[in-house]
DNA sequence: GATATCAAAGACTCATGTTGTCCTTGATTA
DNA sequence: TAATCAAGGACAACATGAGTCTTTGATATC
C-alpha cells in the first residue's frame, strides 16, 4: 500500500504555488520542469486539481494556474482526497458482512491519520521552503562560493 | 492507495485462529473455505504469518496452524506489517531531498494511524464475534426456527 | 516402511491500476 | 490570425497484486 506518484507530485506542486503571488500564474511547462515530468501528464494532476476546487486555469496567452482557495485554508487532507479519492483503505473481503469489526477497527485508525492530515496545512510547509532557501542562500555566502 | 486483499484475509484468518482452543490445531483447507479462497493461495499468506512469528505451523497427518504467541498480544499492526510490509506509505519524489517536510507530515500522520493500530488487539474482535454468534443463534431460537 | 495428510515454495498466468505519451480540440490574448 | 495556454481522449508500457498449478518435503498412522 503507497500513495500514488501522482498525490506527490500534486502536493509538491500546491506547496510551490502557494509561495507564488497572489493572482499571478505560472503554466504547467514550468511546474513540471521543477519535477523532470512531462507536462502533458502533469497536466493531468492539475486537471484534477482544478476540478477539485483547490487551484483554477485560465488558457490563453497570459494564463495558468493559481491557487483557487484561501491560501491558509488547504490541508494536506484535501490534496490528497482530491487526487486519490475519498474511499476508505479497507473494505471487508466477507460477504454478508455488514459491520465487520476488523473493518471498523481499521476504518477508526485511518480516521485518525485523515484528521491529522486535515489539520496540517499546505501554507506552513511554503513558509518553512521559504525560510530554508533564504537560509541555503545565506549558507552558501558564508561559506565564500 | 488501498489495503491488499491478502491483509483482509490474514486479519480474518488470525481472529478465527484467536477463537480456537490453545494448543488445537487447523488446516489450510478448512481456512480457506471460510473465506471462499483456493487453499494454495491462502497458504502464502500464511506461511508469511508464520515467518512472522504469528502463527506455527506443524505438517504432517494432525498437523495444520495455530497461533504462536500469547493470545492478547496480537495487534492489528502487528498482522499488517506482516503481510504489507514496514515501509512507509509516502515517500518524497523529488531527487536531493532527504529531509523533505511534505514527507515529514505524511509520514507522522501515518505513524497516529499506526500507534491506534497498534494498540488495537485482534482478541477483542475474536471475542466480539464469539458474543455476536451466540447472539445470533438465540435470536433464531427465539424466532422459533 | 508405505501411505495419507499436511505445509512450503517456485514458476507461472491473469487482472488491474498507475504511469506516462501522443495527438487533437478549444479557449484566450496580443 | 497567430501564438500560447489548458482539457481530454486514446493508447502503450509497466508494476503489482491476485490467484493457479505442480513439485517437494515433513509428519503421523497403520
């Protein structure tokens, strides 16, 4: 059991977006140079997104993406539902089974994880790649390169 | 990002074992019938358990499976991390990037999902159902069947 | 010791889902 | 009208999980 590829590249992607501007966009030939994708698949995360309701497109000349929602307002929940959909991990293999009790076992625990991620949000870890690049650049002074 | 079925049926194999009288043993055969499964199949599963120090398994004329270790000492995780493996459900995609914070945030919330898991014990679910069949069984007793 | 009953394990097929590409369509700006 | 962008369908490649078949080897019973 893994999260897709496609859950990690949408999450890097939302985390560089929201360091952009407000109501600037950037296209998905630069987002997915970022990631050595292609853009046409990555193209196809996004899609997702927007459909979502996390980020929206505008075509044309001067379009591309952009954070549809407040920035402060997405968790990691709801990159990762909107990607990889919202159905539990667990389905119960018996037939006639109705109420399983492994299942709810295990419906609980994943619960528990979807709460957490629901409580982290995509803005803070934009605010930490900031900071950090600023360090980097600071480092790279002093160290005389 | 789902559970695999062959965790669905270790869990549900090892709650039954967990119903059996110490030191009796089942075969394979009859395991497998219980959830509809070909007996070949589900001994992988098993034999993975057994490598797992859940369960023991004796060939020969009387022999068949029985659990291994102390009957209230076996968690949830314990079984899943057996048969899905330890690894982590996200890992970061980009090259460089030991350290990454989107993983560092996946990462913890899976670990909530685990510490619940962990503390979860299949006997409690072995003894539900034994209470639930019993019930079951009045209930048709009253019915007049 | 022969036989029946059990698990272990390798090789293999099949189904499914993810990943990724190619190409066309359609919208917007200049 | 041309250039630049996203949307989307069709398809190929790949990985993995699910499941079968067959052989091997250990144990108890007669």
């Amino acid at each position: 059991m893994k999260y897709s590829k496609a859950t990690n590249y949408a999450l890097h992607t939302m985390v560089y977006l929201l360091t952009l501007p407000r109501n600037s966009t950037i296209g998905v030939q630069s987002l997915a140079e970022m990631q050595n994708l292609s853009p046409t698949y990555l193209s196809k995360i996004l899609t997702k997104l927007a459909k979502g309701g996390l980020i929206e497109s505008t075509p044309g000349v001067k379009g591309g993406y952009k954070v549809s929602k407040p920035k402060d307002e997405i968790s990691f929940l709801d990159v990762i539902k909107t990607v990889e959909g919202d159905s539990n991990l667990f389905h119960c293999s018996m037939d006639h089974n109705e109420g399983c009790m492994i299942e709810r076992v295990m419906t609980e625990a994943e619960q528990n994880m979807k709460d957490d991620l629901d409580n982290k949000f995509l803005i803070d870890i934009a605010h930490d790649m900031e900071e950090k690049n600023s360090n980097t650049i600071k480092g790279k002074a002093n160290e005389g390169n």
